[in-house]
C-alpha cells in the first residue's frame, strides 16, 4: 500500500492482494490518516489482483469513518473481477467510481 497526500485527496495505492493477512496493518494505517487529515480520500485498486471479503469490509470500514466525517471515499482502478465484486455487494450505490485517476482529476463518473 502506498499512501500519497496532494492538495485535495488522500490517494490509497493498493498493491497485489488484499486479503486476511494484509487488511489488520491497512486498517491501522488508514485509520491513522483519516483521524489527522481533512482531506477526502481515493482508493485506487490498478495494481490489486485480488480482494476477499475482508478487503471489501476494509474499504465499507473506512467509507463509514469518512461519511461520518461528511468526507467522501472515491474508487479507481478495479479490474472486471474485482468490479463485478463491488458490484455484487452494492459498494457503488454508496461511493463513487472512476475507471481511471484522470477521471477523477476531470470530475468523470
């Protein structure tokens, strides 16, 4: 996971599988930057090869810290399965997607 800080969002760059083992240290890492920053944050996922359930409960976790906070979680970068996964559980009824960071920067749904 790399963490990225611009003037506007918090970036979250996952890398290679999040899953059981990786989600515990995530956690606490991301916790750690929505209770310092003000910022709103993007998830992006072009680099993530898989996500299992307690992935999914991971980004529905941290979307609940920053929609309490009336700041918004944004997801970029999903593969067709890892899409079809967000799809399933109905992640993108509550936070928005991009296909791609520019899309983001252009304000593109």
């Amino acid at each position: 996971m790399n963490i990225e800080i611009d003037d506007y969002f918090i970036i979250v760059s996952f890398h290679g599988e999040i899953d059981s083992s990786h989600v515990g240290s995530y956690r606490k890492q991301l916790d750690d930057l929505i209770e310092n920053s003000h910022k709103d944050m993007i998830f992006d996922f072009s680099d993530t090869t898989m996500i299992d359930s307690s992935g999914i409960g991971l980004v529905l976790g941290r979307y609940n810290q920053l929609k309490n906070d009336q700041r918004i979680l944004m997801i970029t970068g999903l593969n067709s399965v890892t899409y079809r996964l967000f799809e399933l559980t109905g992640l993108f009824k509550i936070m928005p997607y991009f296909k791609s960071m520019e899309d983001i920067k252009e304000g593109k749904l």
